[in-house]
C-alpha cells in the first residue's frame, strides 16, 4: 500500500490494526440467567481517572453480544504470558466455556479468573453504538493487579513483553 492510501480493503484495515501492540484480556460477567459468560478481547482501554472509567468494544455478531451489552456488571480479567490458552478457550464457541477455569465469584457473582495479572471489577457505564460492534464503558469498582508479565498481542500472534 502506498502512504495514505484512501482505497483499503477490510483485510488491509485488520492488517493495519495488528500493528498495534495490545494485552489481552477475558472480559466476564453473569447472564440474566445467572450462567456465567466470558470473552477474549484486546479492544480494551482506559478512559477517565475521575471516575475511573475504562472501555472495550463487542462484535455486534458474537452468540453473547446482547449478555454483555446487558450486563450491570462485569470484569476484565488482563491475561498473564501464561493464559495463552485462557485466551484460545474464551476466543471459540463452546457448550462450556468456563471447563477447566480456575475463578471465583466478585462483586454480582461475577467470574474472576485466577491468576490473570490484573482484574478490574466494573459496573456498565454506558453502551455506545459503534459501527458493527457495542463499545461498552464501565465504572471500575474494585480492582486488584500483581507484577507478572502480560500476554502480548502483536500482528495476529501472541508474544511476551521485554524491556529495552
Ligand atoms: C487476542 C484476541 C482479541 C480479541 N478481541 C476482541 C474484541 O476486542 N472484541 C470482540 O468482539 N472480539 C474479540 N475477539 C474475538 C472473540 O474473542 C471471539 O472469538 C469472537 O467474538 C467469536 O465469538 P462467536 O463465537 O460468538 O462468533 C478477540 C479474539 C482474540 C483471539
């Protein structure tokens, strides 16, 4: 592609997009059921500092799109370089998405994974219209975070942080 090409495909866009290096995080809540729900995202962000407010964003597509644009509640579990295979399982459909998952309940009942390196426990904030996909703001409430290294995201592969 040449500089500032105005044409670009939607795989030239993703492309272009994985060249932002992002963590990875299981964002987790309860459906209106009490059935636990999870999924991995790396669209996530901080917002404000007062309140201290953070954002992620939902294919409009996924099976639990309508869970977690509905939910009150719900946590950002930052995955470890040890989760890899949090991630794998939170990224496909499955009958039980939570087999094998270490957690424990927060606030709401909320899933919280264990060992994820940080977990922000929030409460929805705001849902935003955003293309084909719900940007999704919540109020953290409560939070907890370690010093392990993060899962990196990188060009489509997971890798691991070094400092230079
Ligand atoms: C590293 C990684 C990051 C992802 N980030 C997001 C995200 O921010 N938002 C999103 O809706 N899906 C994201 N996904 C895709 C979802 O985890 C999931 O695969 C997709 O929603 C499939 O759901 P479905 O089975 O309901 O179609 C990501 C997947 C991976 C592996």
């Amino acid at each position: 592609m040449v500089a500032s090409d105005t044409r670009f495909t939607s795989r030239q866009f993703r492309d272009a997009l994985s060249s932002f290096v992002t963590g990875v995080t299981v964002v987790t809540c309860l459906d209106s059921q009490g059935k636990k729900a999870g999924i991995t995202v790396n669209s996530f962000n901080s917002v404000s500092m007062e309140p201290p407010l953070i954002l992620w964003s939902i294919n409009k597509s996924a099976h639990n799109a309508a869970v977690f644009a509905h939910a009150e509640r719900f946590a950002i579990n930052i995955l470890s370089d040890q989760q890899a295979h949090l991630s794998n399982q939170f990224a496909r459909p499955s009958a039980d998405e939570f087999a094998d998952v270490s957690f424990r309940s927060g606030l709401g009942k909320v899933p919280l994974l264990s060992d994820s390196i940080t977990c922000f426990q929030c409460r929805r904030w705001a849902v935003y219209n955003g293309g084909d996909h719900d940007i999704i703001v919540g109020q953290v409430e409560a939070l907890e975070t370690s010093f392990r290294s993060g899962l990196v995201f990188y060009r489509g592969g997971y890798a691991t942080v070094t400092s230079i």
